[in-house]
C-alpha cells in the first residue's frame, strides 16, 4: 500500500503541555519518512481462533448483567480509498459505567462491577464491519490538573491489513460536556480530526428496547491495496 | 488528495490501563508459550523518558515477518507483546531469520504508553549482522543516529537495545512511506 504523510494537525500534538505526561516522553525529533516494503505490504496474521466465545459481548463476561447502559457499538474500518479493512483484528477496552476500569493502577474511588471487566475483541468481516455489545462507560478524573475528567470513551486498538496501518485510539460520545476541557483530545490541533474521534448515535443500529446504538467509522492511512486485501 | 470522507481516523494515547485488555497477547508472548523451530535470540532493555527515568507503562510490540513460519502455532505467529515492568524494562525472545546477517531489521517495534499520544513506529538491528552496510533501511537514517537502532551483543544469542524517547540518544521512530 502507498502511505501518503499525513495532513497537518491531524495527528495530536506530541509534545502537549496541558496533558503533562506528553512533556517528557514525546519524541522531540520528526518521525523519519523512509521507504520500506514490508511495513506496507506485509502484516501480523489474525486468525478467528484467538477469538473467544463473549470477546465481543462486554456484558456477558460475569454471573449476571453488568450495572449500566447497555450500548451497541458497530462501525466500519476503511482505508483512505474508502475500500474496507477485512478480517482485521480490533481490541477495546473501556472503564465501567462509574468510571472505574478493572485494572491494578486504577484507584478512582468508584466501584468495580463484579460482572463488568470492559475488554474485547474481534475481526472485522467482509465489509470491514465491527460490532460489540457493552455498557456505557462514565467519566472519570485523572489527576493531570485540578478537576481534570476525561470525557466517557472506549479505547481501540486496530491491526488493519497491513503493519503499517496499526492504530491505537479513542472513541467518544456525541455532545460530551467534557470535550473542552480534557486536554487529550484538544492535543489533536484540527478541530474535524477531533470530530471524527466522536461517535453518532444511530437509530438504525439501536436494538428494540434492549440497547441504543452508536456508530464510529474508522479510516486507516493507506491506499491502493492490492484486491486480495493485502 | 483524498476524497473528504476517508479522511484518516486520528491517533490518542493508550493510557495506563490498556494491560488487561492486552493480556491475551502478552500471555501468548511468554517464553514458556512460544514453540519456535529453530534459532532465536533474546532482546531485552529499557525505555526511558526525557529525563532518563524509566517508563513503566509502556507496552512494546514486536513484529519479526520473516520468523512467523517458523512458529505457525502460536496465537499470531512472529508477533510479541510486551509491557515494559517496573523499572522500564522489557524483553522478548524473537525467531533469527537464516542468514542473520541480511541488515533485514531482527524485529520491528512498535511503542505504546501513557503521554505518548500517537504510537511510534521503529526497528532493531542486530550489531554483529555483517549487512548492515547494505542495510536498506539504515541506509536511510542520518549515520550518526543509526546507532539507536542496534542490538548490542551481550551473551550468546542475547542482545540489549534500550528505546529513549528524548534526549541526544533519541530512538529514531519512523513514518513508513
């Protein structure tokens, strides 16, 4: 696949004062541009059997039902040609609804949930589509400043078809009062690369009277992959 | 250009609670699970900050194409990951590719934690690989950075190779074109 660079202010800031950790563990020097074939034409192998039965249901990971709103999180991952992603492995993962994560570090002085570890994965299928069930996360503080929250968010991770298409990021909610004031996403300079990091509530995807739906497309760098995906 | 609406999805940090989630793969990174056939080595080292201190959330994957063959039962073969421990330090047990001596990067690296927003792409070469003149790669980096890029031999089948995010021995991190 062909890597154009990347448009400026697109990607976040790597040195960003206001998110403080940024200030001594950013690169200080560009990435060098080099060409190297196989980064772009090569990737890890992902295959179904490291699947597992509930990696992509977040509420079905305890005895009983996890406390909160239950969500349904589906999109696309495409690459900049708008051709989708196949059988491309996703990672999530993702506080509880009281914003509390299942993770040693984590000391919020909000509850866990016995029946809610916020973690999963899948492949994406043949139109680069993703799904999970899960519940909605809350906010929580962090620390970074006085009355520092971060907005409610799911982390991925993606694999996409080739080793240089990996990508780790945020997925948010629309509206989320918390955006203009949490210094990880103002880090992204350009106001529409922020934008596309939020998610749209969509009816379509929103189950009966089980769960509202939200979509989050993602777009991976790269373009002219070859037809079988590689 | 590209057309408006396959504009690139942007990067954030993985912050400090990715582990959990990650487990599987690091679980399936664990000496004691991999079956390689045939040699491999050992790398190990630490990752620093700008200040020289140790980062300890960091999470380091490692992606060795040419040795995947060589270990077709594991959950993704040629593909290690690891979190960096307490005082920074990480290691991984990887395939060597036949001949070792190709200035063909032994594994390439890709590097995750908290405060850094965008993850960085890099790769290490073995110091006693006698290609490493013709190294299509090295060739590319400005020569007095190449050697943030070697694996220093330190026993036999072992090497170190710190990663610096900062400072004069900053790791080269690359954008792949």
């Amino acid at each position: 696949m062909k890597f154009d660079t990347v448009e400026p202010g697109t990607w976040p800031e790597l040195i960003h004062p206001p998110y403080k950790s940024t200030v001594k563990r950013g690169p200080l020097q560009p990435n060098l541009r080099i060409e190297a074939p196989v980064p772009v034409s090569q990737n890890i192998a992902a295959t179904p059997r490291i699947l597992l039965p509930h990696d992509t249901d977040l509420t079905a990971h305890g005895e009983s039902e996890p406390l909160g709103e239950k969500i349904v999180v589906t999109g696309r991952v495409l690459d900049e040609d708008g051709k989708p992603v196949r059988n491309s492995l996703v990672e999530v993962w993702q506080c509880n609804s009281a914003g509390r994560y299942w993770h040693s570090r984590d000391q919020h002085a909000a509850p866990l949930d016995p029946n809610f570890y916020g973690l999963g994965k899948m492949l994406t299928d043949d139109d680069g589509r993703y799904r999970f069930v899960t519940i909605k996360p809350g906010p929580y503080p962090w620390g970074n400043h006085d009355k520092a929250w971060r907005p409610a968010h799911i982390h991925f991770s993606l694999f996409g078809n080739v080793y240089a298409q990996r990508l780790v990021t945020q997925m948010y909610f629309p509206s989320d009062p918390l955006f203009d004031y949490d210094p990880i996403f103002q880090s992204i300079p350009d106001e529409a690369a922020r934008q596309r990091l939020v998610s749209r509530f969509s009816l379509e995807q929103t189950v009966g009277a089980e769960m509202l739906g939200y979509e989050f497309d993602i777009v991976l760098r790269g373009r002219n992959a070859t037809p079988m995906g590689l | 250009m590209n057309d408006a609406s396959h504009k690139i999805t942007t990067s954030q940090t993985i912050g400090p609670f990715s582990h959990e989630a990650w487990k599987w793969a690091t679980d399936a990174t664990l000496p004691g699970n991999l079956k390689i056939e045939g040699p491999s080595i050992l790398v190990g080292g630490v990752i620093h900050d700008g200040d020289g201190n140790p980062i300890n959330d960091a999470q380091i994957e490692a992606w060795t194409p040419d040795g995947a063959a060589a270990e077709a039962e594991h959950a993704i073969p040629g593909f290690r990951r690891v979190p960096s421990g307490a005082d920074g330090e990480f290691s991984m047990r990887v395939p060597l590719p036949q001949p070792a001596t190709r200035g063909e990067p032994v594994m390439y690296v890709t590097v995750f934690a908290r405060g850094l927003v965008k993850h960085q792409f890099t790769a290490v070469f073995l110091e006693d690989d006698t290609g490493l003149a013709q190294s299509a790669i090295l060739n590319q980096v400005p020569e007095a950075r190449r050697a943030t890029l070697l694996a220093r031999k330190t026993g036999d089948g072992q090497y170190h190779w710190d990663i610096w995010m900062q400072t004069e021995k900053e790791t080269v991190f690359f954008d792949y074109a």
